[in-house]
C-alpha cells in the first residue's frame, strides 16, 4: 500500500507522551482520516460545510501520539500500483498489509520504536485491530528479525466481533428499542440461525423488516437527528461503515452522524476534495484516485470478502499473552448495538474481578462497565456508533483511562 509521504503531517500528531496509538480502521472502505481524524479524535476538526478547521479540545493526541492509517489500500488518499489488490481484499489481506506499514514507518522513525504501542480502532476494526495485533504479536517471537513493535494492548470501539452475537443483538436491541413490533422479533427468533452464515430467505425477509425500518432513522445513533441533506444523492457518503447482503436491497442510505451536526461526514468529504489542500498535501497526485475523495469507497466495499465469522479466538489468545483489552459501545447503536457486544464479551466466559456499576464524568453517570480477569468493557451512556464524535468528553477520559491502565471514576 502506497502513502503519500506528505500526508504524514496529518497521520501521526506528537508529543511528549511514552504512548503511541495507531488509529482507523473505521470500516470496509471507509477513511480514518476523513472519519477519526477529522471528524472525531483529530487535533484539527472539518466545520462551516467544509470550508474550514477547528481545534478539538477533546483530541486524543492529549495522551498519546496518534498514527491515523488508511487501510486498504483505495481507501482515503491511499492507493496501490498493484491493481490486483483490489481482488485479494480481506481480512489476512489487510492484517498484511497494515503491518507491512507499520514495520516500515518505524524504520523511518526509529526513535519511537520503543515507545508502547496501543491499537484503537471503531466499527469494522471489531475485525481489523485484534488481527492486526495478532500478527505484531506474532512477528514479534521472531528472534531473527530485527523488527520488534512494543504491542502492549488494543481498544475497539463498538466493534463487529462475532457474526452469531452481533447479529443477535442487532435483532434484539430493535426490539427492545420499540424499533420493530413483537411479531417480528417472534419471527425473527423462529426463523433464524445466526450460527450459520448463510441465512435462509425467511430470516432474510424478518431481519429485512428491520433495516426497513432503519431507513426512517439513524442506524448508527437512533435517538439522533437524521441528515436530510442530498437525498437523493447517490454519492457514497450514503453508505454506511458496512453493509450486509441483506442490507445491499434497500440501495444507498445518507451516513450520518449524531452530536451537534447530523450531516458532518458530507462536510469532511467536501473539505478533502478541495483542489488547493489536495495539492497543498500532495495528494492525488495525476488522478491517482479513480475518482472524487470519498469517505467511504464503494468499490472497496462491493468488492470484500467478507470470509471470518469470529475474532473471540483472538481474544482467548491474546488475553492469555497478557495484552491490555478493552472494548467500548455507545449504547445508542443500533447497528453494533452494546446487546450483541455483551454476548460476544461474555462468550469468553472470563472471570469477573469488578462487577458491573457506573462510571462518572463531571458529576454524572457517563455509562457502566465491567472488568474481567483479562478485558474490560464499557458503556458510554447516549452515544451511538462514534463515541469520540457523540461522547467526546467521555471519549478523551476513555482513552486516558485506557493508555495508564486506571479505572474509570466511580464515584461523582
């Protein structure tokens, strides 16, 4: 995967901190720049329809150095001169190719090479982040080799981590959320078998019901305002982080976001398909891109395999090696809702060390969590799919609390 040397500027924010986080892996085809940096966690946010930037007052690179990574290639900015990429996409594919990334951007800047390295991820990254610490930690037993990435742990917010579970608690939250009527969750439970990848054409028609009804409200915050911007726009910023073949039917939907502008992601694509700042970074440089910046790149989307069913053995590997593991949902999230995100966490079958309880910020209850003999979840109460976006107070506190392996308040 190529990256534009002069992009770097905005990939990794510096500071003094011990700590170096690699962040993105948003989604299939979706832009950790366009998306986190931008819009989310970044030093610098896109406002005003585009036009202009301002300073997040909550970004994380207050606790550690951030490293923003396009992954797949086609993604953002990125691209490849190898067009038969684009046939081998998966998740092997991109562990590949995000750790071939990393091993060569430390060796272009070695003095942070002993720093400790976090992984952090949202949404798809439930996928990409553990794999990708996977294979760091499995380089890293290679006594031959000179490359060593100090991996000391990974956080993954909201997170796709296991087909049966999420999918479950996909159907389950909609139910309980007044989304669908009793009788279709009654259908839904007789006629499918999430354990099997392959839903059969009842199931697909009862869980249909449900994304019908995800097209009136945001699936990704579904107590938000709804963009009404474009729409019958056919641009990608109507797709969503991922979409199911269930979901494919009901065409493009406007991505939204929640907080205080419902509509942000259009101004973060308009803002990086500015001719002046693609030449200022020069990116894009000959029409490298196969067409306008996109947040999200449908032909990536259309065009991956999604092949891993689970990544829980990860987590029983990697708990057992010792990393620090925490998972956080806004449990405004319809799409990969906290329901199917608790199936997945108690799936390990860990043993409990601090029960489930509040935690605080500023006097008041900022959502729950739960530590166990290995991982940690957590709730952030009111947010949706982008928990730094909706949430950014509680975002920061999170990743703070995360980087010195402290707990979260638990007392006003």
């Amino acid at each position: 995967m190529y990256i534009p040397d002069t992009l770097l500027s905005l990939r990794i924010t510096l500071n003094s901190h011990d700590f170096l986080c690699a962040y993105g892996f948003v989604g299939p085809g979706c832009s950790s720049i366009g998306y986190g940096a931008a819009s989310e966690l970044g030093p610098l946010r896109v406002v005003k329809q585009g036009q202009a930037l301002e300073f997040n007052k909550y970004a994380w690179n207050q606790e550690a150095n951030l490293l923003f990574l396009e992954s797949p290639a086609w993604v953002g900015f990125s691209y490849t001169n190898t067009s038969s990429d684009l046939s081998k996409l998966d998740d092997d594919f991109v562990a590949e190719d995000s750790y071939s990334f990393l091993v060569n951007w430390f060796k272009r800047f070695p003095q942070y090479k002993g720093r400790e390295f976090y992984i952090s991820g949202e949404s798809y990254a439930g996928h990409y982040v553990p794999q990708l610490a996977d294979l760091v930690y499995e380089r890293n037993k290679d006594k031959m080799s000179n490359i060593y990435i100090n991996l000391k742990g990974f956080m993954v917010g909201n997170p796709i981590t296991d087909d049966h579970y999420d999918s479950k608690g996909l159907a389950e939250y909609a139910w309980s959320h007044t989304v669908v009527s009793d009788q279709v969750y009654e259908r839904i439970n007789t006629k499918c078998d999430f354990k099997t990848s392959n839903w059969t054409d009842d199931c697909n028609a009862a869980m249909n019901v449900i994304f019908g009804q995800y097209r009136e409200i945001d699936i990704y915050n579904i107590y938000a305002p709804k963009c009404l911007l474009d729409l019958n726009s056919s641009s990608s910023t109507d797709r969503p982080f991922f979409v199911s073949n269930q979901e494919a039917q009901f065409g493009k939907r406007r991505r939204i976001f929640s907080g205080y502008d419902p509509c942000y992601s259009s101004y973060a694509q308009d803002y990086f398909n500015r001719k002046e700042l693609q030449k200022a970074f020069h990116a894009n440089v000959s029409g490298s891109l196969p067409g306008k910046y996109q947040v999200c790149s449908d032909p990536i989307l259309n065009s991956y395999n999604f092949s891993v069913f689970s990544v829980l053995p990860i987590y029983f590997k990697l708990i057992k090696a010792g990393l620090r593991i925490w998972l956080y949902s806004g449990d405004a999230d319809g799409r990969v809702p906290v329901i199917g995100s608790r199936y997945c966490v108690e799936a390990l079958g860990l043993p409990i060390k601090t029960p489930w309880q509040p935690w605080y910020l500023e006097k008041q209850v900022a959502g729950r969590f739960v530590e166990y003999d290995g991982m940690s979840m957590v709730t952030v109460r009111g947010a949706g799919h982008l928990v730094p976006l909706n949430k950014p107070a509680e975002g920061l506190k999170l990743i703070n609390a995360f980087l010195r392996g402290e707990q979260l308040p638990t007392h006003r």
